[in-house]
C-alpha cells in the first residue's frame, strides 16, 4: 500500500499540481444482527481503494479502486480535469500551514474483534435474544454487533507520510413491543444499534447485554401501560445516552467551521454560529465547557491524524458557556483566521474529506445525578435516544426518548412514555444548572452522523455526564 | 464504465463454479459518480467517484452467510464466496428463509439510461453551474449554493437457481439554495429538478425558481403556533411520502407490527382521493425493472382509494407469509431495511397549486421541510421543520414570508384532511439509498404547527 502511494505522490510532484494528497485505505467491517432467535444479517466487506485531492486552479478530487500504477495514474488525470473545471467558478484557495509528520498510530485495543471466532459472538448474541424473550407482547428482540478495521495511508506533495491502524467495536441489543394498541421501543446501552468505541472486543463484552437483556425487556413492557409525558414547562434531566446526542446536534454541528461559512447551505444546513459571533455569543451557563477532542481514550471518533495530516488535538468550542472555537480544516481556518482543529475526515476512501466531529464532549461538572434529583421539585429524566429533529441554523430543536421517569419533590416517581422535550439551542444551554461529576462521565459512540454531496456517514464520539435544564417545554404535540 | 455484462457473468460463472454451497447469488454493482458542489456563488467541491461491489450470498439448507469485496482479482472473489460459506456454516438454521429467488419471467423494460447522463462532463457541469451563479448576481443574489450530480451505474445478480439480470441506469440531481442577504436580513430559496436524462435539467428555471423564492423570502415574521390550512409543494409532500413509506409501507414492519398499517388492512386510512403505490414502470418515475434479488418489480397499489391495500415485501418476507410471493422490493441483502418501496408515486388530483392558494382564507405555503423524525412510527406521527421558502397565505393570496416553523403531525390523520390534490407531480431523489417519489402538492386542513424558530 506504502508503494502505491509513494507513486502517487511522486506522479502528482511531476505533475506540478499546486497540493496534493493521496489517502489509500483498506476497511474491514463486520455486522451481525440477531432478531427473535434467528440470524437477521451476518456480513463482512472489504473495501479497499484512494481518494486523490488536487488544487490545480480549483479543488479537484478523484476516487478510485483501481489498485495498479496506471489506476493511479488514471485517477491523478481525472481529478486535475476536475480541478481545472472547478477554477470556472473559484477563487484562489489558501490552507493554513500546519506541521508536517512522517508518523504512525494504533488504535490501543487489546482483542482483536475479527480474531474472536463467530461462533462466540453468534451464540453470545443468541443468548442474549433468548434473555429477552420474557413477555408475548415483545415482537421483536433484536441484537446486534458491528466491527471496522481501517488500515489507512495518508501522504501529501507537503511531505506527510502518515499510516494508521483504526479498530472500532460495539453492539447492543433492543425490543420492540406491542399491546395491539400502542408500540414502544426499549434499548440498551443506547438506540442506533448499541454503543460503540475505538477499542477492540473488550468494548463489546463490557456492555454486559447478556446482564442488561431482561431489565431491557421488562422496560419495554412497562412502557406500554406507562402514562403519556405530561404536557408543560418543568425541569429536565438528561441521561447520557440521550445527553449525547443533544451535544451532537446543538453544538457539534453548529461549531463545524464549514457549516458556518455556508457550504453545507444547500443540504446539511448552516449555523447559527457565524463567525462575527466568535468570543461574542453567550452559548451557555458558566458551568457549560464543550471540547472537540480526538485524543480522547477510546472514543469512536478518535485517531491520531485528520485525513488532512492534522495531528490529533483538543479545542475549546464553548468555554465557561462561551463560544470560543470552531471545528476547521485547512481551507476555512485560513479563511476565517483560527486555527485548525484535526477535524477533516473521509467516510471511507472514496469519499472527500469534510469537517466532522471528533469526539465532542461535554466536560464533567461537580454535582452527582443524585443531588439534581434531590433538589429537583418537578421534573422529567430523558433516557434513550427516539426521535431527533433540528432546523437547518441549529436553533429549533425536539428530542423524544424511549423512557422518561417522572421526578416529584425529589424522587423518582412514575415511568412515562413519548417523553419529548422541545427549545432553541442557546436558551436551552443557558438554562443549564448542574452537570455531574467525572465518576458519571461517559464516552458514548454514535455511528451514523450523515453529512455532504454525496451523503457520507461518520462515526463520532460523545462524552458527558447527566445533566439538568431548567424550564424546558415537554411533552409536544397531540397524542 | 469499466466493466460489461459479460465481464459480470464471468465473475458470476466462476463464482458458481468454485461454490460449494446448495444454493449461491452474486450482486455486482458497479457506480460511476460525478458532483460539482457551489457554495458562496464558488465551486467548492467538485468530485468523480468510481467504485464496484461484488456481494455474494451464501446458503447451506436454510443458513445463509454474506460477503462482499470491492476487488474484481479472481482471488479476492474466491475468498469472498469462501467468507460467505464460512458465515454460512456457521450461521444458525432460520426457518423463516426459503430459499434464493427462483427466475421468474418478465417484460422487457427500456433502462433508464441515457448516454448524454453518463458522458457529461465537470466542464458542463461547472458552466452550468457558472450560468446559475451569473443569472443570480443579476437578480442581485451573490450567494447561491446547490449540487450538480450525474452518475452512472451498472446493477448485475444472478443466482444458483438461474436468475440473472443485468441493467444499467443513469440520474442526473440539481439543487440550489439561493441567499438574498442584505440589510441584516436573510432570505432562502430553493429548487431541484431530477431525471434520468441531463438534457431534462433545466437548470436556468431551476436557478431562477431559487432566486425567485429567496427574494420573495426576506423580512420573515412570527405567527402564532396552531393548527393551520397548509399547501405543501411537491417537495414537501416527497417528504411525507418517504416517511410513510419507512414507517409504513414494508411486509416486514406489518409482520412485526411496527407499521401504521398493522391490522388495517381492507380499512379506509385516507381521504378516498389518496392512491399512492410503487411502480417502477410508471411513464413519470425512473429505476431499476428489478431489485437487488433479480425479481421482476411490480407494481404495488399500498393505498387505494384511501383504504389500506397492500405492502411490499421481498423473498424473504414473502416467506413468512402464507401464499405471499416477492413483490420486487428486496434491497442489497442481507438488509434490516428490506423491502422497501423504492419507486413511490402519489395519485394527481385536479387543483394547481394557485387555485389552491386561491381558495384558502389562512394558511401557511411551504416550500419543503427539513429534518423529519418519526416521533410515533406506529402511529403515523412526525415531527420536522419548513426549510426555504415559507408564506403565510390570507384571503386567497400570498402575503408574506414567515419564520419556519416545526410542525409535530399525525400523518394519516393529515391524509384524511386533504382538501385538493395538485394536477401536476414532480420527481425526486433520495440521498441515502436509492429511491425516487413522484409527488403532487398538497392542500390540507388542520396541520399543526407545534413550534417556531428565529429565521
């Protein structure tokens, strides 16, 4: 693989584009699903191939998986005919200077989850099923498991040479029930198939499905005869589960630099977050520190290089509830004057490097879950992701979760159903009044952000710790 | 395009040789894929993609394993086909799996392909682009945004049982967001036109339209939140269309009874005016004449009439069920999605879209929505935004724009409250997998609009 990009990168020298850079990578993915006893899916893809990215008057940026010199060679020729045709309509592209590294990185994983046999995790998952099957009215008992392994090479006319070892892992397991009335759904750890972290098979057994399956499935039971989510104003608190999405699409997205500067406006949308508002906007309370952090210990989104070359390193996006950074690449740090945040990535190699989240996090507080109950008079705890929908600035949000448990003069009272919680990002995080402690701080993994022309899918990672809101509108709409 | 029909059936041919599973499917697909995306009134990303996946399915007795490779070497499809029986032997016996797709006999349908789609170049697709970007400043617009995409693909399968299909199709998508911004204000407008043929892309008129509703779009205000008469554009109403069909129109969500049609089935859901139903041969509609199992697609009537007829199913689900056969809807196996309604058409009524402004005292026009969520599924219940052009509608006329707004709806209810069906539909894509719908607008009383945002 090293070979073929050397010649890459010497073909592109000789062709004396302005920039450069090759990123080959072969990817492994294995997926298991396992529904009502039975093997739904059992896949496992390779994919290997090259992204080239020019700038030979304009951004050219040409894909293949033609793995001999002359496919190289070929690719080279297609992207530059589509860099000369961008420059119709472009002005001069400036990138931000960075350091450039001859390096390589592992991903620390300590069993390697395609090693496991898949008799293991197939009668693993199986059990689990079977754990499940507690009550006639769960339809559907499913579980699954997901691995990637990404071997990768990036190098660039700048003189990068940069080879990454990528392992990811995770799974879970949810029901589905039904009373001929009404439908609930019931996951663990979390809805979008689990919880998932760039580590190796050890994730996947710490989850401990197979001692979470029944408490799961009784859940999911009970929240067929639970009452609907009241109507109103109260305050919340969020689950991390649940927590981690809120941070996704109310602040992860809205700080990525590209979205901000508009070139995500004709499908992902734009942000609220112009730059004019940068050191200005009061995105938060004092207490609220939000971070984009790749060098997170095993989180999903991290790694040891962008697939610009940017090493891997934390920024402050929202300090002492105020926004001091972006997520950027190359192109729009130099734009807008910051600096670049390790944040360009591909979804695998045939796609074109967008600004993605890395792992976003919530930093720790220094309450307990417990304490915001006590001193909570009337309030609802959100658990488990179920419907999520945000405008295209980032600013109307609504959220419903699997589960809401309802809190009453500081204790947890009764389990509710079609819990929904409803504000405008930047009110909603002013309104934020504790956020616990570093003991109840979780890594979560969500595997499907969509974003771009052609729609790519990345896989992120947010941290945070169980967090209240005060005065959040519940329970919308007509039920 | 690399590779032809008849390089796919070698791999295929060898595949069943060296296989020594009871019963073996091979899916080639093979994609050619060109965008050049604007933003700021720039190209700013201007991409070519080429990519081939070969998947092969597996099946000893009723235990099937899958694998897939993106690498036409002989080696790489051997240890393929090897991983696949590997999955396979291990896999459990599923006694809902009754076997690969037998071949099935069907009429031959003209591909949607068209060679202008698959010639076209990054220089056409940039001066088009550069005409759309010219035309805007004219109107006094500096900031348009929007993608340009044609692509090219090649779908064979062939299976054990004697299945093979090979077609190939082509899709042109242009979209453009256009920003009027000035005086502190922001106005948004859009438009896209879809085909199979490039030549069918008006992109002057989809420009113009852009341009047209984004300055019409400036100065937006507040309304109070409620229940209002809505007409929704074409592309607003693909939006429930899609929706409805991942909520509710697959065999396998009714057998699990996650779809709104559970149990309904021979009942009257919608107002009677309602047909909606997936038919690849449709002379509006573009697609494969097969799916990802090689089974002829047919034409399914799931709303007829407003009553709830039928589903979609694939090989797979049709055998859960007694007597059922595939519809033609399988996607690329194995699938948690599958089947799906890849192909959907709504019924046209006999409104246009300014009678149907017209004949409403208050209501609100939207362009489209953004974000649309399930928040029941099995209720039909929806949550979402408006996106890009929204008018407050009063005494027949449109008066002037609004802030978006979040609407929070049951769908079939919504159904049920239509008022007029436009005479005209229009062709979308999807991003994400590969469907198409053709829509009508829509005039419905009642939606409720549940909450506002600030532009």
């Amino acid at each position: 693989m090293r070979d073929l990009v050397e010649f890459g990168i010497k073909e592109l020298e000789d062709k004396d584009v302005r920039y450069g850079d090759i990123r080959l990578s072969k990817i492994n993915t294995e997926v298991i699903s396992v529904k009502n006893d039975t093997v739904e899916a059992i896949k496992n893809s390779e994919s290997e191939g090259y992204g080239i990215r020019v700038i030979d008057g304009g951004w050219g940026f040409a894909s293949s998986a033609d793995l001999s010199t002359e496919g190289i060679q070929k690719t080279i020729k297609r992207a530059r005919k589509i860099a000369k045709a961008s420059s119709k309509a472009s002005d001069p592209i400036e990138l931000k200077e960075i350091d450039i590294y001859e390096d390589d990185y592992t991903t620390p994983y300590k069993k390697d989850p395609f090693e496991v046999s898949l008799e293991e995790k197939l009668d693993y998952l199986i059990d689990v099923n079977k754990r499940m099957d507690i009550d006639d009215r769960i339809k559907v008992r499913k579980c699954d498991f997901r691995a990637w392994k990404t071997k990768k090479f990036f190098a660039s006319t700048e003189g990068s040479m940069i080879e990454q070892n990528l392992v990811k892992t995770g799974g879970g397991c949810n029901v589905n029930v039904s009373d001929g009335e009404d439908t609930q759904k019931r996951s663990y750890p979390n809805s979008f198939g689990g919880d998932f972290n760039s580590k190796g098979y050890e994730f996947f057994e710490s989850l401990e499905l197979l001692e979470n399956a029944e408490e799961t499935a009784q859940e999911g039971v009970d929240l067929l005869d639970a009452e609907q989510c009241p109507e109103g104003k109260m305050d919340i608190i969020l689950n991390t589960n649940q927590l981690a999405l809120q941070v996704h699409e109310s602040c992860g997205h809205p700080t990525e630099l590209d979205r901000a500067l508009g070139t995500e406006a004709s499908y992902a949308g734009t942000s609220f977050m112009t730059p004019d508002k940068l050191g200005e906007l009061k995105y938060g309370s004092e207490m609220v520190n939000i971070v984009s952090d790749p060098t997170a210990e095993g989180g999903l989104g991290t790694f040891g290089y962008d697939d610009e070359g940017v090493k891997a390193k934390k920024v402050d996006l929202i300090k002492d509830g105020m926004f001091v950074g972006y997520q950027a690449s190359r192109e729009g740090a130099e734009k807008v004057g910051v600096d670049v945040s390790g944040s360009m990535r591909a979804d695998g190699w045939k796609n074109l490097p967008l600004v993605r989240m890395t792992n976003i996090n919530l930093e720790p507080g220094d309450w307990s879950k417990k304490e915001m109950i006590e001193e909570t008079d009337k309030g609802i705890i959100f658990d488990g992701i179920k419907s999520w929908s945000i405008d295209d600035k980032r600013l109307n949000f609504q959220f419903g979760t699997e589960a809401g448990y309802l809190v009453e003069d500081g204790e947890v009272t009764d389990l509710i159903k079609n819990p929904t919680y409803t504000g405008i990002t930047y009110e909603f995080w002013r309104n934020c009044n504790a956020i616990a402690g570093e003991d109840e701080w979780k890594l979560h993994g969500v595997p499907n952000c969509g974003k771009g022309e052609p729609p790519q899918t990345m896989q992120v990672g947010h941290g945070c710790a169980p967090s209240r809101f005060k005065d959040i509108r519940v329970g919308v709409g007509k039920w | 395009m690399v590779a032809s029909e008849r390089e796919f059936e070698k791999i295929s041919e060898k595949v069943m040789k060296e296989a020594e599973a009871d019963e073996v499917e091979v899916r080639i697909i093979q994609s050619d894929t060109a965008l050049t995306r604007y933003a700021n009134s720039q190209i700013h990303q201007n991409i070519g993609q080429e990519d081939i996946d070969i998947s092969i399915r597996a099946v000893f007795g009723q235990k099937t394993g899958a694998a897939s490779t993106n690498s036409i070497k002989e080696e790489s499809i051997i240890d393929c086909l090897s991983k696949a029986e590997t999955i396979a032997r291990y896999q459990k016996t599923d006694p809902n799996f009754k076997g690969l797709p037998e071949p099935i006999e069907m009429e031959k349908i003209p591909e949607n392909h068209v060679d202008q789609t698959a010639k076209f170049t990054p220089d056409e697709r940039a001066e088009k682009v550069k005409d759309i970007i010219e035309m805007a400043k004219s109107e006094g617009i500096d900031r348009v945004y929007g993608a340009f995409q044609t692509q090219e693909q090649n779908l064979f399968i062939a299976n054990s049982k004697g299945v093979r299909r090979f077609s190939r199709f082509t899709s042109a998508n242009l979209t453009t967001t256009a920003i009027a911004d000035w005086d502190n204000d922001q106005g948004f407008g859009w438009s896209e036109s879809c085909s199979d043929d490039v030549r069918d892309i008006d992109h002057m008129d989809v420009g113009s339209t852009a341009v047209e509703k984004g300055l019409n779009n400036m100065e937006t205000r507040d309304i109070d939140l409620g229940e209002y008469d809505v007409v929704l554009e074409p592309l607003a109403v693909k939006s429930i269309l899609q929706y409805m069909d991942m909520m509710g129109f697959s065999g396998k969500k009714v057998q699990e009874e996650r779809s709104f049609m559970t149990g309904k089935f021979g009942e009257k859901l919608m107002d009677e005016r309602v047909n909606i139903y997936d038919d690849v041969s449709d002379p509006d509609m573009i697609g494969y004449p097969f799916d990802y199992e090689g089974v002829p697609k047919q034409r399914v009537d799931i709303i007829d009439e407003g009553v709830a007829n039928e589903v979609v199913y694939d090989s797979y689900t049709a055998g859960r069920e007694e007597g059922k056969e595939s519809t033609g809807h399988a996607l690329p196996m194995p699938n948690p999605m599958s089947p799906l309604a890849m192909n959907l058409l709504m019924d046209t009524g006999d409104f246009s879209q300014e009678e149907m402004i017209e004949e409403t005292d208050k209501g609100i026009l939207v362009t489209r929505f953004n974000y649309c969520r399930p928040v029941h599924p099995v209720k039909g219940i929806l949550t979402g935004l408006t996106r890009d052009g929204t008018w407050l509608i009063e005494d027949g006329e449109v008066k002037h724009p609004l802030n978006n707004l979040r609407f929070t709806q049951n769908l079939i209810e919504a159904f049920n409250n239509i008022e007029a069906i436009g005479e005209k539909r229009k062709l979308f894509a999807m991003g994400f997998y590969p469907a198409y719908f053709a829509a009508p607008a829509l005039k419905i009383s009642d939606f409720n609009f549940t909450g506002s945002t600030e532009f």
